[in-house]
C-alpha cells in the first residue's frame, strides 16, 4: 500500500481553511442583525419648505 506525503500546497490549503473556519466562528458570535422594518434608527432629514 502506498503512502501518500503532504505536500507544501496542502499544508497551505489546510491553513487557509483553518483561517476561514476562525473567521467563520468569529462572525457566529456576533449577535444577529435586527431585521425589523418599522423601526427607526434616527430621525427623518428635515423636510424642505417649498417657497412658491
């Protein structure tokens, strides 16, 4: 049976996923977005007045 070594690209590859996943569990921790469309999260610009 042969056996298969590593490569440097896949030694790469590996790290670049493990960064991913990190990132991945990292933005799983954040809250999730508030969603709701009636709310307000400032005030409405003022109007303009039209001077006609």
């Amino acid at each position: 049976m042969p056996v298969f070594r590593p490569l440097p690209v896949d030694h790469e590859q590996a790290e670049y996923m493990r960064q991913i996943v990190r990132q991945c569990r990292e933005l799983l921790k954040q809250p999730p977005p508030d969603t709701f469309l009636g709310r307000k999260t400032q005030d409405a610009p003022p109007k303009a007045e039209d001077h006609w």
